[in-house]
C-alpha cells in the first residue's frame, strides 16, 4: 500500500515476444520445384485432380515450418507455490528433417516454479515454437526444456515426447505403430529422486 493509503497496484505481467524468424520464403520458386520433383519421379500433373498438387504440396511444407508468433507471459509467484506444475498429452506435430516425413505424438512438459509461473497455454506454444520446423526429435526435446530453464529460471524441468515417425512406419523398416520416446529432465527433476519419481508419475510413464 502507497504512503498516501492508495493501494499500490499489482506488477503487470512480464510478457517475451517469441517469433520465428524465417530465412526466407519464395513461395512461387517452391511451387515450381515442386512440380519438378513431382514430374521427376514419374508424378504427371497433367489430370485436373494433380494439377493444383504443387501449390497445395508448397503450402501445406509452408504451414508445417511456420509456427505462429505468441506472447511468453510470465507472473510473480506470489504464493511461493513450489510443486509440480505439469501439462500432460500435448499435441505433437513435426516433420523430419532426414525424409521431411511427419512425425506426430504427444508431448509432456512440466516445471518446478521458482520466482515466476507461466501461463499454461505457453507450455504448448513453446513446443510449437521448436516442432514447426525440419526437426529430430532429440533435439527437439532438449531445446523445449532449455528454452524453459533459461526464460523461466524454475527449479526444475521436465519434458518427455513420445512419437510415431512415418519414416519408419510408412518407408524402409516399416514398423507400423512403433513410438519413440524421447527426454530431458533439468534441476531437481534430474537430480532429486523425489521429485523426478513425482514428474515421471504424473506423465503415466514408468519410473
């Protein structure tokens, strides 16, 4: 409360502004590549049903590594709440950047606070930062959790992304319904038994 007995206003929300930034996109050059690609392997996209393939091929790969801008708001906590906060079954969307296949699943992204929380939403829009984009699924699942240590400065961080690959379901091995399972734990989520126990729990994987 102010000297004059007028309440001090509540501290506004701490907001990062998170855009990917493109290398640049020519979608015309694409669209002419991909009907190049398409013919050279024996494609024609002469017939009414094939010929608007390029253009629809070039922007369905556009919308795959553009992911949308977002606001990373993040709020004093205030009450010192010092468990687990976890978000579980995010969807998961990605494309290989071996074969620029697909690969899909779902994601669990959960952090111990520290100082600041996060609005819930932002865990999703974090993954979808980094999956739009050519990615193997290693690498994704360290850069999410060291996004979040570094932004959020939190006593620990968990993510664990599980996925099927077409790539290798649908070409080569051809295992079909096979999943991969992928994780990072940083702070006490790696070093605490306990709270590594709780996270892996929590995500209904085993421990």
């Amino acid at each position: 409360m102010a000297a004059d007995g007028a309440q001090t206003p509540a501290p506004a929300p701490a907001a990062l502004r998170v855009a990917h930034e493109p290398q640049g996109t020519d979608l015309e050059a694409a669209e002419l590549a991909a009907a190049q690609f398409l013919r050279a392997l024996g494609v024609s996209t002469d017939s009414e049903s094939l010929r608007d393939t390029p253009r629809r091929m070039t922007h369905a790969y556009a919308e795959l590594f553009s992911p949308r801008p977002f606001d990373l708001t993040t709020f004093p906590n205030d009450e010192g709440y010092d468990e687990l906060v976890l978000a579980r079954g995010i969807p998961l969307r990605s494309v290989c950047e071996h074969h620029l296949m697909p690969f899909v699943g779902t994601a669990h992204i959960g952090y111990l606070p520290g100082q600041r929380i996060l609005g819930l939403s932002k865990l999703a829009r974090v993954l979808e930062h980094f999956a739009f984009r050519p990615q193997v699924q290693e690498r994704l699942t360290k850069q999410v959790a060291d996004w979040l240590q570094h932004q959020l400065e939190p006593k620990g961080v968990g993510v664990v992304i599980q996925a099927e690959h077409t790539c290798m379901t649908l070409r080569g091995v051809q295992a079909t319904g096979t999943a991969t399972m992928t994780s990072t734990l940083l702070g006490l989520l790696r070093t605490d038994a306990r709270s590594r126990s709780k996270f892996l729990a929590l995500t209904g994987l085993p421990r």
